[in-house]
C-alpha cells in the first residue's frame, strides 16, 4: 500500500459535500465515462497489470475501467472528503480486491519509479498549477512499454444530445480553466518542458487526450 503524501491544505471539505459531488458526477458525466472507457478498451485491448488513477475522485471512473479489463488499479485523489466517499463506492461494489484508493497529490505520486503498466488521468489536468511536474511524476511511475493517458475528452462514443449537454455543463461548471482542454500549444510547451519524448495528441470532441508510451 503506498504512503499517503497529501498537503495539510486539503482536507476542507466535508462528507457530505463530497458525496452530492459524487451524485452529480454520476447523474451529469457518467455518458462521457461510459464513452471513454469504451474508446480505451478498443484501442488498447483487454489491458492487464497496474494501472494508477490520477484525480480519481469518488473512483467512479476507476469502477467502471475495472469491471471491463484486468487492471488492478490505485485510484488517487488528494481530497479527503473525496477519497472517503472514493472508499464507499469500492467497497460497494464489491471491488476492494482490485482497486485501493490513496489519499495523495499529483505533484508527488506516492509509488516508486516504473510503478504503473497504464496511468489513466480524467478531468483533473484542469486543477494543476505545475503542469510540467504533474507530467514528469506520470512519466517517472510508467513503466517501460507503458502508456498514460491524460486529458479531459468525453471519447468517442458520445451522442451529439449528451455531448451539448454535458460540454454547457462542463464549462459553466470550469469557467476560464476549461480552455486548458483546448490549447493544444500550451500542451505541447508543457510535454516540451516536461521532457516527454514520445507522445500523441489524440483530438476529442470537447478538447484533446495525449497518449504517453515510455
């Protein structure tokens, strides 16, 4: 089980806030989930192995990839009341074998180098402020012949009706930060200065994923 490494900061949030969170996610996003997942196992196959969730949540996106591939995966999130409600859901649904959440921080991922065989990361490339270093940390625990896929799309397989409905939210919910998933230049600055040498920015209907392999 990895160290928890989570700043003091976090941890403002209460349990009940955390899980009308849950419920909106689950009411509002679950299609653009849904539609991610299903893009993912048909690029990438049945996928097996470790796999970290970077900005997991309340772990749904973590529920749902385990139930359609063989991963074992290390769902993080550095905010308490999140990560809590995050262990409810696994435990739910009866997943506590194959997911272990972690209570930690993106800028220092709580794993040892060449961890993970696929780093999966949502929706929270949006939330941080060091970029650069986030990137660094994802590519530091990939293993070699891994992949990282990072971004904020809603795949594939979304309807047009979900899609207009689910982007009106989505950027009244962001405000300015959801520009991040449509500057495609300051993507590349940062997988630049990051010192990724082999990566592929993959268009989405809402922004963009960049596919990582090490």
């Amino acid at each position: 089980m990895p160290e928890e490494r989570v700043p003091a900061e976090y941890g403002k949030m209460d349990l009940q806030r955390a899980k009308e969170f849950d419920r909106k996610v689950r009411e509002n996003f679950m299609p653009a989930i849904l539609s991610t997942i299903r893009q993912i196992v048909e690029d990438y196959g049945d996928l097996e192995g470790v796999c970290v969730d970077v900005g997991a949540g309340t772990a749904i996106f973590a529920i749902e990839l385990c139930k359609r591939t063989s991963l074992r995966i290390y769902a993080l999130e550095k905010e308490k009341a999140i990560y809590k409600v995050a262990c409810m859901n696994i435990e739910r649904e009866g997943l506590k074998d194959r997911i272990t959440p972690v209570l930690g921080d993106a800028y220092d991922l709580p794993f040892d180098d060449e961890f993970a065989d696929f780093i999966i990361s949502r929706g929270a490339y949006h939330c941080w402020d060091d970029k650069v270093r986030v990137f660094k940390e994802i590519y530091r625990v990939l293993r070699r012949k891994g992949i990282a896929f990072v971004g904020g799309g809603f795949g594939r397989y979304v309807t047009n009706e979900d899609l207009k409905r689910m982007r009106t939210l989505r950027d009244r919910s962001l405000g300015e930060a959801a520009v991040a998933y449509t500057s495609l230049g300051k993507l590349e600055e940062v997988l630049h200065k990051a010192n990724i040498p082999d990566y592929r920015i993959i268009p989405d209907k809402v922004g963009f994923w960049v596919e990582i392999r090490k």
